[in-house]
C-alpha cells in the first residue's frame, strides 16, 4: 500500500492536478487520466464519477479530509475554490473547520491511520467515523470501526462522545453487529490553537481496542448457548454477516431441494414396490 | 399494570415499609409483597438462605426514587440508619451520578405510563421499555436520554453527530427494538432540588430506517437481516420434515423389498 500511495504522490505531482472545490461540504472533484485514475481506485481514494464521453479524463469525487490528505500530508495537488482562485493550506484549514466543527480531530485521526498504510474510509454506514481496511476494500472486510474522542479544552463541547457506559456498549455492540473491532482514537493537546493546521503537529493519538470479554467463551473451545449475550456473540464469531447468512440459506435451500427430492423419488419407489407387490 | 402497581403501592404503605441504602440504589425488606414486586418489575430478588418469610429487593436509583418520591409509599433510611428526606436523597442521587435529574425524568415518564422501565445497559442504551412483564414479552424500545438547555451542562453532548445516531439505531436493530430518543428540556430550572422535576418537557420520538423495497412490496424480499432470519427458520423447519419423510419412506421401501424377495 505504501508503494501504490509513493506511486500516486509521484503521478499527481508530476501531472500537477488540481482538485476543484464543490458544494457545501467541503467535497471535492478531481480530474485525472486514466492511470491515475487506477492508481486512485487502488489507494482508494475518493469516489469514482461515471461519465459517459471523454475517455482519458476520468473525474473522482474526494472527501474533506482526502482532500487535505493529499494537499498537505502528501503535497501532490492543489486546490481551486469554485471560482478557480487558488487555495492555501491555511485558507482550506479554515473552509474545512468551518463546515465542520469536529475536522482538526477527524482529520489527525484520518492521517494517522493513513501514514501507518491503513485504508480509511468513512464509516458512517456502520456507525462510526472511520472503518479501517487492512488491504483495499474489494479484497478484504475493513477490521475495525474508528470512534474518535477528542480530549482537552481546546475541543469544547465536543468532548463529550463515549463518556457513558451506555454510549460505549451501544458503539460495542453495533460494531459487532457488523463483525468489526472498536478502536477508539483519543485526540488529545496540550493547549493547542486550533484555528490554524500547525496545531496537526501538537495532537497526540491514543488508539485503543475495546472488545467484550466473555467467560465462557474464552474458556470452553465449544459453543455453550445457553445464555443471551453468548448466543448473541457465539453468532459474531461464526461469520454471522450478511453475506454469510446467505451462504447459510443457500446450503439449506439445496438442502431443502436435495430432501424434497428424496422424498418424491422414494413414493414412486415405494408405489411401484406396491405396485409389484399386488400383483 | 396500573393496578398491579396501585396494589404495590397501598401494601408498601401499610406495610410502612423502609428501604436501606447501600451502594448505588438501596435494598427493601418485604415480607408477603415479594410477589407484586416481581409483577410489578421492581428492583432485583436477591437470593438468600434461611429466612422464609423476610425478602430482600435490590432497587436501583431511579426506582427507589419512584417510589419514594411519586408512589410515596417507602420510607428511607442511610447506612448509619438516618432517615433521609427527599431533599437529602435528591442531593444524594445527583451527586453520585450526574446525570440523574434527566433519567429519573425519563423513568418517572414512562412509568407512569404504565410501561416497565429497566436498564438498558447490555443493550447500549439508558432504558428498555417494556409493554408487559418482562417475562411475558421482549421489550420494544430502547430509550435513549438526551438532555436539552444549558442547565445541564455538558451532558447534551450526546447523539449530536451523525454516525452516533446511526450507531445506536444499529445497536437497538440488532436486538431487535425501536429506538426511542426521549428529549428532556428545560427553560431554566434549577437541577439541585427535586421540584425542578415538574418544569422538565420530555419529548417522545422514535428513529426508525426506512427501507425503499421493503415498504413498497409486499412480499418478503430477503435482503435484510430480520427478514432473512425468518426465511431461516422455515426453511429449517422444511428440512426437518424433508429428512423425516426421506428416512421413512426408505424404510417403507426396504420393508417391502424384503417382502418382495420372498
């Protein structure tokens, strides 16, 4: 993955891209050719457009902190405001944190994650803020659900995510609904000025995993199902998702064909027998 | 269960009964009410040797104060057998947990709607809500508590972001509840004393998914998770049938094979 990200940094720089700001958001579009285009779809970043006609200019759409990602970790675009004025890292800093509150955090966590070669993507889908992939996302299921906690006065109001028992078993639970890991990124500072993107430098990232620990489970290598979390979680553990349940209905259904037929073949047998036998 | 709570209440009263605190909550020594205290879903039995006739009920906060405070119908004593009044007991109660003004709030709501109120802690939310005994049913709401107003401070931090809300919602899908975000505000109010109790507004709203295939057609389209496990299990009950049916009818056809041979 590092080499395919060294890959891109060097193709960008060289074709000198340009990322074109778009709607409220803070999104962004990219205009690239057709090899930079593989190469985006195989770091994942950004999200590929269809459009019909040009062949070589393929066009991907790239979130708020991919555009920062690749504009001030990476250094391989620049960035045009709609008005094609040109865009500086501390006008862009300022753009991003004003349309969203909570970006100095999301995006170290963004760029922690992704200097250590992980595939982030946003995992809203799943109920948290990131999901993290080992390889890119066509080849493997992500292994972990992002929760980021800042800490700290500088962050305000926003502190206050997970402090509950039940806001931490609810993140538990529906990250192992959907057979993740919870890893949680604890943002914490000093007495940093947010206002401005050197503070990225003063942010330290405390990540943690936080998994249920069943008795039960960890003693006996056999499946106990006798109580409702076990049966609950003896569930995760066989690939209880939905494509897997799926699977699970497909052998049963062949199953159910497979008897059906039995059953059928065996009467005409058994009439035939009868048949024979009267006679 | 109105009634089985209004009977509670007078036998509670006449039995003057007092309940101890301990820890977090408190425990209550019954006598004949261990009954319609289980009924009624109150508090936790706890289990001990010896002493038939004398019960002990572990209640947590919410439901001493319910009982105390709206039942009126307990009377309670601290450690060192001080009896406390409301005013101690409040002062007691939000300095233990912070957020105790807007939970016994949301409590106090649904119980007097008559719905069985637990914690919902292993579920990943404040409450569950149950329609009937716990026993009986499965509960159908998972309650979520969000305090609104500048009297709380900062407890309204919560369910503010996106992928919060969808977390819970998963959470609360994937046990099969409808999640209810109960709302608690307040003009200006002052939480140290109970009186404030009656100036809370709670608002009710439940957040479900809207699924486009599944609301417009009519039969099952097996792409979501529940409806999947229901095609599970009357696929595995066909299979049952289908094994049966197979190994009788060989057996039918060996019987008549042998017959046939002679």
């Amino acid at each position: 993955m590092s080499r395919i990200i060294a890959d891109l940094q060097a193709s960008l720089r060289d074709s000198e891209a340009v990322a074109m700001l778009s709607g409220d958001g803070g999104d962004a579009i990219l205009a690239v050719q057709h090899d930079q285009a593989v190469l985006l779809n195989r770091a994942a970043f950004g999200r590929h457009i269809e459009n019909a006609g040009e062949e070589n200019r393929q066009w991907f759409q790239l979130g708020p902190e991919e555009v920062f990602f690749l504009c001030h970790a990476l250094k391989c675009i620049t960035v045009q405001s709609e008005n094609k004025k040109q865009m500086g890292e501390a006008e862009l800093w300022d753009l991003f944190t004003s349309t969203s509150e909570p970006f100095p955090e999301m995006y170290e966590a963004y760029q922690h994650l992704r200097l250590k070669n992980w595939v982030v993507k946003s995992g809203l889908q799943y109920g948290a803020d990131f999901v993290a992939y080992r390889h890119h996302p066509a080849l493997v299921h992500s292994e972990f659900a992002v929760i980021v906690v800042p800490e700290g006065k500088a962050f305000g109001g926003r502190c206050g995510r997970l402090q509950v028992w039940s806001d931490l078993l609810c993140a538990l639970r529906a990250s192992g609904s959907v057979a993740k890991t919870l890893l949680v990124l604890t943002i914490s500072t000093k007495g940093c000025d947010l206002t401005s993107s050197d503070c990225l430098c003063q942010l330290i990232v405390h990540e943690r995993t936080i998994t249920r620990w069943i008795p039960q489970q960890c003693r006996e290598l056999r499946d106990n199902p006798s109580r409702e979390e076990a049966n609950w979680d003896v569930q995760i553990q066989k690939p209880c998702r939905e494509e897997a349940s799926r699977e699970e209905q497909e052998d049963t259904g062949e199953g159910i064909v497979f008897s059906y037929w039995g059953v059928i073949l065996s009467f005409t047998i058994i009439s035939a027998l009868a048949y024979k036998l009267k006679f």
